[in-house]
C-alpha cells in the first residue's frame, strides 16, 4: 500500500512538474524573442505626423463604479490630452452608487465650459460590468477610434498622437496598446514586485510578442482600439471577467493585430494591500482560463503557423500555473514524506529552480536596468520575493480556478483605487529603444 501512495504522488508530482516547465519554455521563447530583438535594434512603430485637420474624431471610454475622487483626476487630466477639442469625446461610463456621480457631474460641468466635450453615461444596472458598460457606451457615438482609460490612469498630453495616428498606417491594425506603468510601485514591498513583473509584462512579453507578430493582448487601459475591429469581432462580450483578452482573441481569429508603443507609458496604480492584489489577480487568473476555454480550439484549428497558435494557447492558457503548482507542492510534500527524503526528487526540483530563475531575471532584468528602477540591491531583494509571492498565489487562486474550469461563473470585484492625486513617476530619461 505505501508503495501505490508513493507511486500516485510522484506521478502526480511529474506530471505538475512536467505543466510547469512547459509553461516555463513558453517564457523563454519569449525571452528569447526579446534578445533578438534587442540585438537587432528592433523599435516601436512611429507615429506620423498628422495635421490636426487630418485627425481622426476618437472617443474616449473611463468606465467608473464609486470611485469618487480617481474619477475627478481622471476628468481633469484627459481633458488635458492634445487632441483638437471637437474632434474628442469624453465618455465616463458611470455605474456608481454612491457620490461618484454627483462629484462627476460638477467636474464634467466646469470641463464643458473650458470646451471639453463629456458625456455621462448612466445605466439604470450594472449588468454585463465593465464589457456591459463599453458596449453601451458604443451604442451612442459613432467615432471610428475607441480609447480606453481605467479611472485611475494619468495619459500624458501626448498620449493619443502617439498612438492614433498608427491606425492610419495600416488598415489591418485593430487595437494600439500603450505601456502602462504605476505610480505607486515603490510603497511597500507588495507593490515593488507588482511593479518589476508589470514592467517586464509589458517591456518584455507584450513588446516582443507584438514584435514577433504573435498573439498579444490588449490591457483593458491605456489603449485605442479601430471601432470596425470592435463590430467585426462580435462586440465586447460579459461571460469572461477578462472582456478585453476576449475581444482581443476574437479580433485576431478575424484578421485584425495589434502594435504596441512604449513611449509614453501610462502611470496607474497596482493594489498596495495583498487583500486587494489575490482579488485582482484572481479575477485575471479566472478571466483567462474562461477565455481559454472557448479559444484553444479556434486558435488551433486557425490557418495560423504552428508557432503563432502554439504562442497563442501560451499566452491565454498559462494561469493554469496557479493550480498546477498548488496541486504539484502538495504532491510533492507527501511523496516526500513517505519516501523520507526528497532524494528521488531532486533532479526535476533542479530543473525547475534553473527555469525559475532564468525566467524571473529574463523577464524583470532588462526593464529594470533600462527604466533605471533602483540599485542592483533593491532588484534582488524584489525579485527574491516573486517566486514565494506565486506560491501563495497558487494556494489562494488555485482552487477558485479549477471551479471556473468546472463551470463556476464568477463576479466582478473591483479593485479599490487610491483616493489622492495620483503623480506620475519621474521622467524616464532612458527610452526604450
């Protein structure tokens, strides 16, 4: 008998161990992208110079829900955005109940009187969330360029002619995504290793991927995406709590890419609380494994390359890490426990400490030498703290995402915004070639 228990978690211990590094060579081919591209000086896409005469009419989306003071800031700043008045409008998609509203309305008054042109959209119900909220907003207007700003980012003045004039390069572009960074990362220990991942997420992963022409998402934030994209892919869609990798998907299957810009980025906010972190990053987690459900099999039955649908199911599929290497630490602590050693495992733990540490300084190394973070010190000490922060990650999220698998429908949680003004970091000095 104890020989089949410790037959059963070893299996169980490999075929974990097997998901992971799988998901873990995804990583480095990314990685590996990255490097290429950096050897060959690849750059963003350029903007063209574009006369104001020649611009575009763009609709600006900042779907809110009681978030009263980020979304005074949030009126302010883009009412701010160089972009011919009469060609932009505000929408501040409104689903409050509490004060929001009333303060919103006051800011949005005075904002009309300087010449801004602000809808508030109200809906009598929060149904569909976030993706309800932006396809009723599209009902409304008619402007063939879509921007999208969660209440808690600060574009800079610049920000959409950097990126709306790229739709007028290249027909098939269906979405522009911006980086985004945060303003807040250097709080607390939590929010400085959100800020070392996001910044590789974006430097490293979503860059190179857009490089490559593989699939990459867009963000939800910080973004501009082509209206016809919108309708042709289907419209934005409330069954996933990740709508914004949905339509992305969908987008792709029907032709349509992204680019993405690094400059400027776009300071937000990450959660400074590990309360508020495990809920965003369990509605990501959930959100992607029901867009994953759906799409696997259209990405692989695609007319794609291989290696597009293979960095496809990659990019949508991975949160299945969580889970996996919940269920894989238990495996192995038992196994460990009834061999009495954890002898017969150290060949494979040896592997996956390698691919651990090759992947956390691929992805978070470069960014932060070349966005100047900090001393070498400080990165090691942040970086030192993301591998037992996905631990816990996989514990608190794991089970919540074999229910989803299962079928569990979820709800939306809003992650609480931080109720001051909201700077910007410094200015980069070191541009992202």
């Amino acid at each position: 008998m104890l020989g089949l228990f410790q037959f059963i978690f070893d299996a169980i211990t490999i075929v974990c161990a097997s998901i992971m590094v799988v998901i873990g060579i995804g990583y480095l081919i990314v990685i590996g992208r990255f490097l290429y591209d950096q050897l060959r000086g690849v750059r963003d896409s350029e903007a063209p110079a574009t006369p104001d005469s020649e611009l575009p009419n763009v609709l600006l989306q900042i779907p809110v829900f009681n978030e009263p003071l980020v979304t005074e800031q949030s009126l302010r700043c883009v009412a701010l955005l160089d972009w011919p008045k009469n060609k932009l409008r505000i929408q501040l998609l409104d689903d409050s109940t509490d004060e929001t509203s009333a303060r919103a309305d006051v800011v949005a008054a005075e904002l009309r009187a300087g010449g801004a042109v602000i809808d508030h959209v109200r809906r009598s119900d929060r149904s569909g969330f976030k993706a309800g909220a932006c396809a009723h907003g599209l009902t409304i207007t008619d402007e063939p360029f879509v921007a999208m700003l969660d209440a808690d980012f600060r574009p800079p003045p610049n920000w959409l002619k950097r990126t709306v004039p790229l739709f007028l390069t290249d027909d098939h572009v269906g979405f522009v995504q911006s980086r985004c960074e945060f303003q807040n990362f250097e709080k607390n220990w939590l929010t400085r290793a959100q800020g070392l991942v996001q910044d590789g997420h974006y430097l490293v992963e979503q860059r190179s991927r857009a490089h490559a022409g593989w699939l990459f998402q867009f963000n939800g934030t910080g973004g501009i995406w082509r209206r016809a994209t919108i309708d042709d892919a289907g419209g934005w869609s409330d069954y996933s709590l990740c709508e914004d990798l949905d339509l992305t998907v969908r987008a792709a299957l029907n032709g349509w890419h992204g680019l993405f810009v690094s400059e400027p980025p776009i300071p937000g906010q990450v959660p400074e609380g590990i309360r508020d972190f495990r809920r965003q990053q369990r509605r990501w987690s959930n959100g992607f494994v029901q867009v994953a459900q759906r799409t696997v099999l259209p990405i692989w039955r695609s007319p794609w390359s291989l290696t597009r649908r293979v960095m496809a199911i990659s990019l949508i599929a991975h949160q299945i890490f969580f889970p996996t290497a919940a269920v894989g630490f238990i495996a192995l602590v038992l196994g460990a426990i009834l061999h009495g050693s954890l002898a017969p495992y150290a060949d494979m733990l040896e592997i996956i400490g390698i691919m651990t540490l090759l992947v956390a300084l691929g992805v978070t190394l470069p960014p932060y030498l070349a966005l100047r973070r900090g001393t070498i010190v400080d990165y090691v000490k942040t970086v030192a703290s993301i591998p037992p922060l996905m631990i816990y990650l996989a514990f608190a999220n794991g089970a919540k995402i074999l229910q989803t698998l299962r079928g569990r429908k979820s709800t939306f949680k809003r992650t609480p915004k931080l109720d001051h003004e909201a700077t910007a970091r410094e200015p980069i000095d070191a541009k992202v070639e």
